[in-house]
C-alpha cells in the first residue's frame, strides 16, 4: 500500500524584516515555526545583508507597492485565505503597517477565527526608541485593536500604555485596559517580556502574560550576557504563536516560549551578535528546563 500522505501543516503568514546573515526577523522566526509544525508563509519588508548588531550593512527597504505585489501573488494561488495567522514584528514604515492590517482584516472576512500576533517594536531601555517618526503612533492608534496578542517588551509597553509601570499589579491593570472587551477592538492576551518592575527580585527576568480574568508569570534566572543577541524577540513571538497554534493554553505556551529563548540566550556564546538557532535547535522544541507560568492572585 502507498504511504497516506502527511497532512498539510496550518500556514503562518510572517511579515517582517528579513537578512542574509543573522537571525532577526524573518531569518528568526522561520525555522522556530516550523519545528514548531506550521508553514511559513514570508514576506520580506526589508532584504538587508545583516542586521544592525554588526555595525554596517547594504539592502533596502521595501516599500508597500511591493508587499503589495506578494501578497496579490499568494492571493492568486488562493493561500492568503488558508493562513491561520499572521505575525508581525519590525515596521520599516507605518505605510507598511496599514498593509499588514489590510490583508489581516482582508482574511478575517473569511476566517473569522484568525489570529493575529504583533509585535510592537520600537525601543528598549538604553537604545530608546530606534523606529522612524510615526510608527509608535501607528501601533498605538491603529494596530493594537486589530491584534489578538501583542508581545511588548517594558519599554515598549510603556509606550503604548503613556507612563511607567509602578509594580507588577500596576502592569497587571495597565494591560487591561488595552484588552479588547465588551465587543470593544482590543488583543485577548498582552504579553510583557523583560519585566522588571521595583518589586520583582533584581536576579531574575519576568514575562508578564495578562487576559481579562487571568494574569502569569514567568521567572528565568537573569543572564547578564552582553552584548545580547539580537533577534530574541522575533524568536520569542514565532514560538509562543505555534505552541498557541498547536493547541496550548495561554499560560503553558507562554512557559514554553520563555523556557526555550532562556536555554538559546543561555547557549550563545560570549561575543555573537544572534541565537544558536540551528546548533540548540531542539532547545525549541523541548527546552531542556522549564520555567512554569505561576497564576498572579
């Protein structure tokens, strides 16, 4: 008898940055959803030789015509409507951002139960904010309410909330006031990454998950590798977005997403600019230690 044919793994349309070298942005989060099971579906909104950690490098920006382009040629083959999600991370232009909202609510319209994962990035305590003119207003203002999670770092979530976070119940409340509610626009889950509030303890990394009844965290020990790799947010967002995929609920995904960016960070070695995601790439699919999500009172 023939082989029964595999079934097709769901499809996980990846908008974002893309380089040669290194592992940020698409080059980050391709192979962490596929050892996760799921397709990825990639559209490139930059092509740079390597990112910024190197220092130099040469590519381009590509403007929203071309995305644009893609997405009409992945509409032709009939594959935008058979994604189950979509991921977004580094805006190079707010334009390119009312491109990732149109074909999010485009798809939508036809699977109502489409996730949408979006990263906000825009800073980071020390950089501050390292994204053009318009871009914080544009995930403040417009994509927030179409997300069904987002993954701010403290930084970036200060941003979006308008003032520092006091402790980790004011961050509890803080995010639930972003929370879609009541029929209102709005992520069902906000993840916060880094956290590191006055009261939590100064040796350890805290990964604050909130939805409208429930609240987590997440505690690694703190590993004071500098420089730190870049890419550790792209990877963190594929892998919390394919274990929820896969079936997990929130606070086990977010344990296994945390668990897995602490057993890379704790393998790079002293000096490299990214992840080990190739060499400790079963680290991903089951992280040799795990950091339980503890259920906030």
């Amino acid at each position: 008898m023939p082989a029964a044919l595999p079934a097709q793994p769901p499809l996980v349309l990846s908008i974002q940055s893309h380089v040669a070298y290194g592992h940020v942005g698409n080059a980050a989060a391709t192979l962490p959803l596929q050892l996760l099971g799921l397709q990825p579906v990639v559209v490139n909104t930059v092509q740079f030789s390597n990112h910024t950690g190197y220092g130099e490098f040469k590519g381009q920006v590509f403007p929203p015509e071309h995305i644009h382009d893609v997405l009409d040629g992945l509409r032709a083959r009939g594959v935008l409507e058979r994604c189950v999600a979509v991921l977004s991370g580094y805006l190079g232009d707010a334009a390119i951002g009312e491109v990732i909202l149109g074909v999010v609510q485009e798809i939508r319209r036809q699977r109502s139960d489409l996730q949408y994962l979006c990263d906000p990035v825009m800073g980071d305590v020390g950089r501050g904010i390292f994204v053009r003119p318009g871009i914080p207003d544009f995930l403040r203002r417009r994509a927030i309410e179409q997300a069904s999670l987002i993954t701010p770092n403290q930084y970036e979530f200060e941003l979006l909330h308008g003032q520092p976070l006091a402790d980790t119940a004011d961050a509890v409340n803080a995010a639930r006031l972003l929370l879609g509610r009541g029929g209102q626009p709005g992520p069902t889950t906000i993840v916060i990454t880094s956290l590191r509030t006055p009261d939590l303890p100064t040796d350890v990394l805290s990964t604050l998950v909130v939805e409208a009844a429930d609240a987590w965290l997440v505690q690694t020990p703190y590993l004071d590798l500098q420089p730190l790799p870049n890419g550790m947010g792209d990877v963190f967002s594929a892998v919390l977005l394919g274990q929820l995929l896969n079936g997990q609920p929130t606070p086990a995904a977010a344990s296994h997403a945390v668990s897995a960016l602490y057993a890379l960070v704790a393998r790079t070695g002293p000096g490299s600019r990214d992840l080990p995601l190739i060499a400790a790439r079963e680290q991903i699919v089951r992280p040799g230690e795990l950091f339980e999500a503890q259920r906030l009172a």
